[in-house]
C-alpha cells in the first residue's frame, strides 16, 4: 500500500482526523500521551499511534479497531471530519466516515454491495475508486484513498515517523 507501508498489511486500523495535530487527536480521547516509539514494542494491546499527515493526523492501530467505536469518533471528529479503514485478519473490514461528531457513510470496501442510500457527494468517489456494486474491484487501498478525498489528510514524509502514542482501553 504505496505511502502507507507502516500499516500492517494484514490487520489495521487508520483512523483520518482533519486539522488536528497528533497531541490533539489523543488528547480528544482523554489517554495518556507518550512522544516517540520508546513504549511500542511494549505494550501488546490498545496502542494507538498518531502520525502527523498533510492537513491533519493519521492514528493508527496494529490489528485494532478503536477507530471504528463511536466513542471513539464522536469527540475525534467534533467540529471536523474523520474517515477509517478497518480490516483484521479475518477480512472483516469498515470503512467510516463521521462529521462534528455524527455518522456520514459507513460500509465494507472488501464487499461495499449496493449504492442505494449513499450521498451524492460521495457516490462519484466510490464509484471511481471501484468502491461500488458487488464486485468491487478498490478494496483496502481504494478505502484509503477514500479516505484522504473525504478528510483532506494525506501521509506526507513525516507520516513514517510516530509523533506520539497512547493506549486506549476499550
């Protein structure tokens, strides 16, 4: 997945936060910030981490799912936008979409089905990424993508590098 090598490509979580920094989407949570990666390779469950991204962070979780609980979205995407891509390693996947604190969209990019009921706005997108119909052909990486149009945020050089982190017991 071209400019998102640090996810995992079996089971992740990203989580689009429009205009925030990383301390400020955490901070939205209520966890403790950590700068760095001194902590990863220590705690096993709830790490989320916040990368800095053109127009905003990108938080990300190795096989978690924090991003798609609307506790989660609800303060993150007060008086903003946020986008997610989930998939575990079943294939399991999501792909949601919140603004000032409601749900917009949400629906499985490995098997999106039907259109029916999707905005306008976002239908054109879905529909150019392969986002659509039974046979979708976008997936995960069409997801992402989706997510950047929808956000504005994009990895940039610095997205390689955790800016800060935290555990968010769910």
């Amino acid at each position: 997945m071209s400019g998102y090598d640090w996810l995992d490509d079996d089971a992740f979580c990203a989580t689009f936060v429009c205009g925030l920094t990383p301390h400020e989407a955490l901070a939205r949570l209520g966890i403790e910030v950590f700068d760095g990666d001194d902590e990863e390779g220590e705690i096993e469950e709830g790490l989320i981490s916040a990368r800095s991204a053109e127009g905003g962070t990108i938080l990300s979780e190795e096989n978690g799912y924090a991003g798609t609980l609307d506790e989660v979205l609800r303060p993150l995407s007060a008086g903003t936008v946020t986008a997610s891509v989930f998939v575990n390693v079943n294939r399991l996947a999501s792909f949601d979409h919140d603004a000032d604190g409601r749900r917009i969209l949400s629906f499985d990019p490995l098997f999106p089905g039907d259109e029916d009921g999707i905005p306008e706005d976002y239908l054109a997108d879905r529909v150019e990424l392969g986002l659509v119909g039974d046979k979708s052909e976008g997936g995960l990486v069409a997801a992402l993508l989706l997510a950047e149009r929808i956000t504005g945020v994009r990895p940039n050089a610095s997205s390689d590098i955790v800016a800060a982190h935290g555990v968010l017991e769910h």
